[in-house]
C-alpha cells in the first residue's frame, strides 16, 4: 500500500510539473513608445511597424491597435483643448475607424451610445466607447444604424509627449462579451517601461485639473 501511495505522489509532482497547455505567455514590447504588454493563447499579437499590431483570437484577426502620436499632437495644436485633453481627444479620434466613402454610398459613426471609464491595473487611464454606426446608400437614399465597438484608448503619454494607444474591432463589429474580456485583459497587462513608470503620477496631459 505504502509503495502505490509513493507512485501516487511521484505521478502527482510529474503532472504538476508540466506546464498546462495553452498558458503560455508571450509579450509584445514598443521600443520607440516604451510599453510592453503580455498576453496567452488564444490570443497572439502580430506587429506590423512600430506602434501598430492586430490582435488575433484562435489564429483570426478580431482586433487591430495603433499608438496615436501624431494624430494626438495635431488635434492639441488645432483643436487647442482647455481641460482634460485626453478625453477630448479620445472622444473625436474613437470615431475615424468607421470612415470610408465610396461610389454607392459611405459609413461613419457621429454618435457615441455609451462611455466608460477607468484605471487599467497598471494605473494608467483607459477610455471606452461604444459607437453609433452608420451605412449610407446613396443610390437608395437609406440609412442603416447598428452599435460597433468598444473602441478603448489607453493613456500611455510620456512627458511632453502626449500618446495614446487605441484598440478597436472591425468597422460595423460588435464585440461578443468574451471578445471583450480577453481584451479588457490585455489592457491589464499593458505597461510602461521602469524608466516612465512614474508617468501616471509625475506628468498628467489627461486630466481635468493638469496643470499648465
């Protein structure tokens, strides 16, 4: 009895030894923006330039991201926001996804249906709108409406270099809600490099009460 019980323990300790299947992880890191990010199967990330990567679920592609940098420094100079940029900012850039024209007719999303807020584990700020999206017929002269999104933007700015990261589904696509966990937890795992890691605290180009 006592020589089965010792098998036992030795099968145990071996199997718990393994690694599970599918729980490996893997990270994505921006060496220009000085983030990085963690994620596990199903999910992958695949890169196609700095700042810019899809997300894929199961091998498919079901969310793209892109670092606006650029977009964010013009919209300041242009649009020159008083009070909390970010979300400004993040209000008007969250809607561009769903732009495109074309002979019979064009899509576009001037309403947002609904807005959250909060702080990722990391402490950095994250915005999240769900979108009114509009189909056009031109030849028709219809319209058709359905919800898109959520489209997130994460605060990654460094200082004096206001940044956002935004992640957002496919034009004219709702996410279903286990779609929207795992990027609810990707967004968890995003970081800033140790050397901005005070970013959140020090440098603020977000809030309603930034100084000037």
């Amino acid at each position: 009895m006592r020589r089965y019980t010792h098998i036992l323990l030795l099968l145990i300790r071996v199997f718990l030894s393994i690694p599970a299947f599918g729980s490996e992880e893997s990270s994505y890191r921006s060496e220009e923006y000085n983030f990085t990010l963690r994620y596990t199967p199903p999910l992958q990330v695949t890169s196609f330039g700095e700042g810019y990567f899809d997300i894929l679920k199961d091998g498919k592609i079901f969310a793209q991201a892109s670092v606006e940098d650029d977009s964010f420094q013009i919209f300041i100079q242009e649009e020159k926001p008083k009070t909390d940029v970010f979300r400004s900012f993040a209000k008007e850039r969250c809607k561009i996804i769903c732009d495109a024209d074309g002979p019979d007719g064009s899509t576009y999303c001037k309403e947002i249906a609904s807005e959250k807020e909060w702080t990722s584990a990391n402490g950095l700020r994250v915005l999240e709108f769900t979108l009114i999206f509009t189909r056009e017929n031109y030849q028709d002269k219809t319209k058709e409406e359905s919800r898109m999104g959520p489209v997130y933007l994460v605060e990654i700015s460094r200082a004096g270099h206001p940044l956002a990261l935004m992640i957002h589904p496919a034009p004219e696509t709702l996410l279903p809600k286990d779609s929207e966990q795992l990027i609810l937890g990707l967004i968890d795992t995003i970081q800033l490099r140790p050397e901005h890691s005070d970013r959140q605290g020090e440098v603020k180009v977000c809030g309603a009460t930034c100084k000037k």
